[in-house]
C-alpha cells in the first residue's frame, strides 16, 4: 500500500501551496502597490444607509386619558 503513503504526501503538498498562494493572492496588491508606485486610494467610509435605524427614537407621547367606558363603571 504504497499508494496511500504518497497521496498522504501530496496532499501535504497541495495544503502548503494553496495556503501559500492565498496568502500572496491576499497580499498582492499592496504588494503591487509598494513596487510599481501605484497609488490605492484610501478606503473612504460610506455613509451607511441604516445609520438611523440605531439611534434612540424619540419618546412616543402619552395617549390622552379616554372617556370612562358606562358599561365598565359599577352601578350604585
């Protein structure tokens, strides 16, 4: 069973390449950056559209008192 030691093997390989490569993929255009003297413009914040949603809401008024209901108020 020789077969199973190598793709063991392989396989090792394959898990430090790609994590290499992701790796570089992910650092590349700093990279780029840094050496050709591109110019990556700041990242500007966005105004966020659900900004408001977070903020407190202004306190709900008080409901006027209603009329006392004649079919609840005991009879004397």
């Amino acid at each position: 069973m020789g077969r199973s030691k190598n793709f063991t093997k392989f396989r090792q390989y394959g898990v430090i390449v790609t994590s290499t490569l992701l790796l570089f993929i992910s650092l590349s255009p700093r990279l780029l950056a840094q050496g050709e003297g591109i110019n990556i413009p700041p990242q500007v914040p966005q105004p966020d559209p659900n900004r408001d949603r977070f903020l407190p809401r202004p306190p709900i008024p008080p409901k006027p008192e209603p009329p006392p209901n004649p079919e609840l108020t005991p009879t004397p």
